[in-house]
C-alpha cells in the first residue's frame, strides 16, 4: 500500500494542529518559531525519503508489518536524528495506522506554519528559470497585495509557452500565454460557428425552399 498522495482531510488536519500545539508547547529557547520551523524540516525530510526510495515508503504504510516491530525501527531510524516531538509523532502515527496519510499531515502541518506566522504558500509557473530578480519582484508585488509574506515554490512548465501561472490556496491566477491562445481559439471558433448559424439563417430566409 502506497502513501496516500491527496489533500489533508480532517484527520490530516487534526494529527497536524496536534503535533503544531505539542511542539509549540515544549519550544526552548529558540522560541515556537524556531522549534516549529525544525519539525517541519524533519517531516519533510522523512517524507522526501518516503517518496524518493520506494521501500521505505511501503515501510511506512504497508498494513502488514506489525505495528509493535515498525515502532522499534522508527525508534532506531530517527532516534537521535529528529527531535524527540517528530519521533513520538511518527509513532502516534503508527501506533494508530495513520502512517499512509504522512503525505497529508505534512502539508495540513506546513499551511498551519505558514499561516501562525503570517506566510503564505504561492505556487508559480513559467515558462523558463526565473531570476532572483524577478522573483524578489514577483513576491513583493504579492506582499502588497496579500498583506502576508509569499512563499514562492517556483517550477518550470515550458508547454505554457509564456506569461506565469500563480496558485494560492484554491485560486488559480492563470496569465500564461498558452491558456491565452486557447482563449483566442475558442473566441475564434465560436465566432465561426456563430456566423455559420447567421449565414444559415438568412439563407432560410431568402429560399423558402430550404424550410
């Protein structure tokens, strides 16, 4: 069984705020923000390796392996390696077999981070590499606009031909030049077909014969 691949739901959301207030609580001194920015990173880190080495990714979910001896390997796995807050919660997880739904957790976790400190996840498309410059542009503008700090997670989609294609949340602002021509092509054919009809309709007018 593979990792569940899809959006935090509920349960997603409420393992997520209670490793966010675990972790919030127990922060030392390099304050919540510090300590919740390091869980982060660590989830992240294991679930990178999750989906980079197959095996360990049907470790993690597979419903075969006893869940008192996948406890063990956590322990011995991230021991030492991750705060003790990750490691208990990768545990919780698997004690409960909730481990297939890290995918989510990790991202109900991250948009909880994001949001406490005033961040937001933006998604940006274009059609080659942006530069620093553009990019330091780019997240300026939406600082303004958003009132929030944009983190940006840029990627490059060369089949959008140009322009940027921008997610925040659930809103898709889609300035690209291919969604663009795709515009023009079905303003093109509907103005065709609406000039068929027109060119059809006064021919029935003329020749009755045609009724």
């Amino acid at each position: 069984m593979p990792l569940i691949e899809t959006p935090p739901d509920a349960v997603c959301s409420l393992y997520a705020k209670a490793l966010f207030e675990s972790v919030s609580r127990s922060a030392g001194g390099g304050g919540v923000q510090g300590a919740i920015e390091q869980a982060l990173g660590e989830l992240q880190d294991v679930l990178g390796l999750a989906r980079d080495n197959k095996r360990f990714g049907e470790f993690l979910s597979s419903r075969i392996i006893d869940i008192g001896a996948r406890r063990q390997s956590l322990d011995k796995l991230f021991g030492g390696r991750a705060s003790p807050q990750v490691v208990n919660f990768l545990k919780v997880l698997n004690d409960n077999a909730r481990l297939s739904l890290l995918p989510g957790v990790v991202e109900a976790f991250d948009a909880l981070a994001q949001h406490s400190f005033g961040r937001v996840e933006v998604g940006v498309t274009t059609a080659e590499v942006m530069s620093q410059d553009d990019r330091d542009a780019l997240a300026q503008r939406l600082q303004a606009k958003l009132g929030k700090t944009p983190v940006l997670h840029c990627k490059v989609d060369p089949t959008i031909l140009g322009g940027i294609r921008i997610q925040i949340g659930d809103q898709l602002v889609d300035a690209s030049l291919s969604t663009r021509l795709a515009q023009v092509r079905q303003q093109m054919n509907e103005r065709g077909s609406a000039t068929i009809r027109g060119a059809a309709e006064r021919l029935y007018a003329i020749d009755p014969r045609m009724n």
